[in-house]
C-alpha cells in the first residue's frame, strides 16, 4: 500500500512518527509523510530489504519531506510523483483543519481511505465540529477517526447493561447521560452514538430529546488520561447504571429498581499501533460511526 501521512503539530509529530513507521515495518509499503511543521525542512529517504536467498526485493521505503511553506499544489505533485500505481492509498491526516486546508482537498482525489484522529488534536471540540461538517454528503473515500474506534469496549460495556430482553423499556427511560474522559472526542463520541442508535435528536450542546418528547441530559467533562474514558453514567427515573475504570477493569454497578451488586470486568487493552494498523488495513466507512459523528456535528453547530 501507499501510506500518506500529514503532520502539522509539532506536540504530536514524535507520537504519530512512531506509530507509521511501526505500521510501515510490518506490511509491503511506501510511506510518504508531508511534514509541515514549522522549520522542519529537507527530505529523508529510507528503504528496507528483507533478507532472503533468493534476489531480494525492498518491501518498505519511506520518503519524509519537510513541507512548511510549500504550497499545497507542490505538494499534491510530489505526492503523486512517489505515489505506487495500482496499490491502495491510505492518508493518516493529523492535523485538525479540513476546510482551510488545500493540501486536504487536493489528496482526497488520490487516496481511498482517509484515517483521522480527532483526539489527537489541540481543538479537539472544533476538530471534530469540522471533521462532521466536511463529510456531511456522501464520502469520497473511506473514512474512520481513531478516537471512535478507541471506543469498542466502552461501547460493549455499556451495551451489557440491556442484554436482559426485560431491560429493554430502560433504554427508553433514560433521561442522563454522563461521560468522564481525558479528551473530549470520546465523550462527546460516545453520548452521540448512544443517541444515534436510540432515535434521540440534539435540542442543544447539552441536551437531546427521544421520539416522545422527554429531555436527555448530555454531561461530559475532562477526567484522567488523554484519549482515555473514565467512566460513563446513565440515568432513569427508576435506576443509575454506572461503569467506571478501577486499575485495568471496569466497574459496573446499578442502583435503584434494577440494582444489582458490583461487578468488574475485564477492559479490552488496544494499543495505539494496533488500532492505527487496524484503522488504515480498513476498507470502507463504519455507517454507525458516520451516525454518530452527523450527531456530534449536531451537537457542536
């Protein structure tokens, strides 16, 4: 595969370096990173061959070159010069602007799937008001953000509450919704997936209102690691169901009508490399995630 990857923050750049040359060592590829950060200039070209008896043949190269102040028409050409024919193109976008960004638009008409990290930002709020606004129509390529696919156990964990066919009309009552996390896109991702997937629409930044008009309050706030949650809670008018991370488990407990006693289970471990791997070796856009991210985008205008 192509891999493109695009930097611009310089708090980031070690981080999202890292993580594609990982990628990078383990599958046939050529990775071509735009780096436009301030004073980052130059080009550094890598090949690696693998050892072998027979005639060897390089399985990964990497071209970096230092972009400030090039301009993005320069940039799409040196791209599309280095680019492999007939193998798929990947861009890994860290960087928060799509709309002001030219560089952004023009490699959408050369790459098929477009990974983006929300979580990964300094504006995480605005990052994400713009990511749902620019892929409000039909997709160009395959999109994912890593700070929803982040969200699989969490999204599980919750989910357990109401496995009970008889916890169903709970789903129905619930009037609260609270998140406590390290970032706010997976706050905000996980309130807006719980409202995409139950038929609620956003009345306003804190609040959504379910098909029969009752209000759901929406609270999230900065708690713990960055791109980690630390706990969720929902709320009816009979019981609390509350999950929140003890060491390297969950607690789930609910109270009231339904209560039942405290439980720990196990909470599914993803690596940043991993997810990122699992993110770019994607071949077509998760429809709930676009539900979710529309719903955020709602809640944000």
């Amino acid at each position: 595969m192509n891999l493109v990857v695009y930097v611009e923050n310089e708090r980031y750049r070690e981080w999202v370096f890292e993580r594609a040359w990982r990628i990078a060592d383990k599958h046939p590829s050529r990775m071509i990173v735009l780096d436009a950060i301030n004073d980052h200039h130059g080009t550094q070209i890598t090949a690696q061959e693998p050892h072998r008896d027979d005639a060897p043949q390089i399985f990964r190269e990497g071209v970096v070159l230092g972009v400030d102040g090039i301009r993005a028409a320069q940039r799409i050409q040196f791209v599309e010069a280095l680019l492999v024919k007939d193998i798929p193109c990947v861009l890994w976008w860290a960087a928060d602007r799509l709309f002001s960004s030219e560089t952004f638009a023009g490699l959408l008409n050369v790459v098929e799937h477009v990974i983006l990290d929300s979580s990964g930002t300094n504006t995480e709020s605005n990052a994400l008001r713009e990511f749902a606004s620019y892929f409000s129509g039909t997709q160009p390529a395959a999109l994912g953000d890593l700070a929803w696919m982040r969200l699989d156990p969490w999204r599980d964990v919750i989910a357990q509450f109401f496995d009970d066919p008889n916890m169903r009309d709970e789903l129905s009552a619930i009037r609260r919704v609270a998140v406590s996390s390290g970032s706010d896109s997976e706050a905000l991702y996980l309130g807006c997936w719980l409202a995409s997937r139950l038929g609620w629409k956003v009345r306003d930044q804190s609040t959504f209102v379910n098909a029969g008009g009752a209000v759901i309050s929406f609270e999230h706030k900065r708690e713990g690691e960055i791109r980690r949650v630390q706990s969720v809670r929902l709320e009816t008018a009979a019981s609390g169901y509350s999950a929140r991370v003890e060491g390297e488990t969950v607690a789930l407990e609910v109270t009231g009508r339904f209560a039942r006693a405290k439980r720990l289970v196990p909470l599914q471990a993803i690596d940043n490399t991993s997810l990122v791997e699992r993110a770019i070796l994607g071949d077509r856009t998760d429809e709930i995630f676009m539900d979710a991210l529309h719903t955020v985008g709602d809640l944000l205008k």
